[in-house]
C-alpha cells in the first residue's frame, strides 16, 4: 500500500519527510514518478492533472492539499471517492491578518499615498470611513474573519447559501439575502468556494447591488469575480477600490489590466497558504481512517462542490 502525492510544480521534500516520519511503514510516492500504481490507496493532490488519478486502481479516498477544492472537482476523470480538504485555524489565523492589514492600509490611504508618491504629490488626507463590512462566504474562514471585525468594533453582516446565527453579524442567505447583505457595506470581502453557482457571481448586476464607493477584497477564487465587470465598476466609481489575491488564471498574465490598474492592488495569492504541520497532521488521519473504512475528516460534499 502507498500513498501519491499528486501536487504538480512544487517542492514536495518537507511534505514527504514530515509524512515518512509520521507512517514510516508507509511507501510515499511523488506524481509523476510513480512506481507502483497499483499500489495506491490514498492520494494527497492539489491542481492535478486531468484524469491522473485514473492510473490508481485501488484508490480508497483523495485528500486536498489545501482548503480548496474547486480545481481538484475541474478534473472530469477524477474517482467517484471520498474528498477532503484541509481546514485548519492557523489557516483563518493568517487569512485574518492579510485582511486586517489590507483593511488598516485602505483606511490609512496607503493605496492612494503610493500613487501621490509616484507623482511627487503631498496632499495629506483624514483616515477612510470604513464602518462596514460584509462577509460573502460564512464557512471555517468567513466565521473566523466576521468574529475578529466584531471583535475590532466594525458593523458586520455576513451571506451564505443557509441562514446562520453567529454573535455579533447580521446574517443573510441565498439570492434574495444578498442585496441586503452587501447594502451598507464599506468593504466587502469575498471568501466563497469556487463552484458552479458562484463562477461569475460578482459581476455587474452584483456590484451595482453594492454601496457606491465600495471596496472589495476577493481571497477566494479568481473566477468568483467577472473581471471585465469589475474593471467597469472601479471605472464608473461604483467600486472605490479593488485588493485581490487570486485570479482566473495564475500567474496573472503580464497583460493583465489589473496590473497596472490605479485602483487595483494585487497580491500572489499569498492570503493564506496551507500550514504543513496541520496538513500533514490531517492528512495521516485520514489516510488512517481510509484504512480502517471510517468517515474522512472534513469530507467535501460533492453535490455542493465544496
Ligand atoms: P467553507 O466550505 O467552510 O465555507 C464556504 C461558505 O460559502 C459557506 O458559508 C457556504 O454556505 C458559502 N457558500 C457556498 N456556496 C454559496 C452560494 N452559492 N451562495 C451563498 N453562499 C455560499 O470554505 P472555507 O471558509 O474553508 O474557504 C472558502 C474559500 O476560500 C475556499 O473554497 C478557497 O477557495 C478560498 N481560500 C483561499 C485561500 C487563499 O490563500 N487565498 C486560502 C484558503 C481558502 P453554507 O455555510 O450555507 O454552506
């Protein structure tokens, strides 16, 4: 028995070794260099290749190597098995501190001192009013970050598919709850799933729902947002600003108008990156519980597609 690790264009040496030491019995193997197909019964992938999984015949379960699990359901060979995802605090921990940060800097101006700076201008300016703030996705990431803004005194309303009751956020759900989630909103951050409801739900109907002069923040996926669109709404001034970490399409290609746009600010899908210890910790439960035929930890609900 074996597992693969199915994770293309990285540096997988700490993973293996943290693994090894965890289930030394256990023969690692790294796609694309896999001995024994045969021997497969579990498979840590992220971003593979479509129909890779395929050559894995006793294949019992796959597990995400991050939180997502948008590019892994892409695949339109992957095995009808058990998927699960990483979900891990120090993930929401970072999450929180990207956009603390990027929400500290929006209210200072920084974005709009940076370009003065270019222009040699001194035009000091009062911080930003940002009062309000929504939270699109209230899952292990979108709880933690709306818990921290209350925690910090900000007005807080929070969407999701079902309605939740959390302390503190004024909570709307489904397509009718989400022109009065997003109503009053200063900054509205994105930390939906990528699936087949919500590729392209920011788009122009969506912002002009927006408070004019609104700011958004999108840590989830790229394709969540309509980028034509939100370049037509930081152009129209509906949107005032614009700060994303993820992209359509990775790397963002040189030519790509958010690059150089003044009210865009791009950051390398750097929010939250998968903690190794955590995963591995994760990842040889669920190996051991794929073993002993027992429900995943954190298992992804293939219908929701998240
Ligand atoms: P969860 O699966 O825990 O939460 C998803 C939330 O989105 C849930 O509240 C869910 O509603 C809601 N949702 C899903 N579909 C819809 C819909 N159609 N309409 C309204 N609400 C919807 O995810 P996480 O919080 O763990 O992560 C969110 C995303 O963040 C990940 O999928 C990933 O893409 C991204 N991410 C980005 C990182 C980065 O570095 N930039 C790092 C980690 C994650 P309900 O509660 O009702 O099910």
């Amino acid at each position: 028995m074996s597992i693969a690790l199915v994770i293309p264009d990285r540096d997988l040496s700490r993973l293996v070794a943290a693994l090894q030491q965890h289930l030394p019995e256990v023969v690692i193997e790294q796609w694309p260099n896999i001995n024994q197909p045969e021997q497969v019964e579990f498979a840590v992938v992220w971003k593979q290749p479509a129909g890779s999984l395929q050559q894995f015949p006793a294949l019992k379960a796959i597990q995400s190597y991050g939180a997502g699990v948008d590019s892994i359901l892409r695949d339109p060979h992957l095995p009808a098995l058990p998927l699960s995802r990483i979900v891990d605090p120090k993930l929401a921990m970072a999450m929180i501190r990207y956009l603390d940060a990027v929400l500290r800097s929006y209210q200072l101006r920084l974005d709009q001192f940076a370009r003065q700076q270019q222009l040699a201008q001194w035009r000091p300016r009062g911080p930003r009013p940002i009062n309000h703030i929504c939270v699109l996705g209230l899952g292990e990431l979108g709880q933690a970050v709306a818990a921290h803004f209350v925690d910090e005194g900000f007005s807080v309303t929070g969407w999701s598919r079902s309605l939740k009751q959390l302390a503190g956020v004024q909570c709307f759900a489904g397509t009718d709850g989400f022109p009065a989630a997003v109503a009053a909103a200063d900054l509205v951050i994105c930390l939906l799933p990528l699936t087949s409801l919500t590729e392209a739900l920011l788009n122009e109907q969506q912002f002009a729902l927006f408070k004019k002069g609104a700011i958004l923040i999108n840590v989830a996926r790229g394709a969540i947002v309509d980028d034509r669109a939100l370049l037509a709404a930081l152009d129209s001034e509906q949107l005032q600003a614009a700060c994303l970490d993820v992209f359509s399409q990775e790397p963002l290609p040189a030519a790509h108008p958010f690059w150089s746009h003044p009210k865009v600010t791009v950051t390398p899908h750097i929010s939250a990156v998968t903690n190794i210890d955590t995963a591995v910790n994760q990842i040889v439960e669920n190996y051991r519980r794929s073993q002993a035929g027992t429900p995943l930890l954190h298992q992804v609900d293939s219908d929701k597609e998240y």
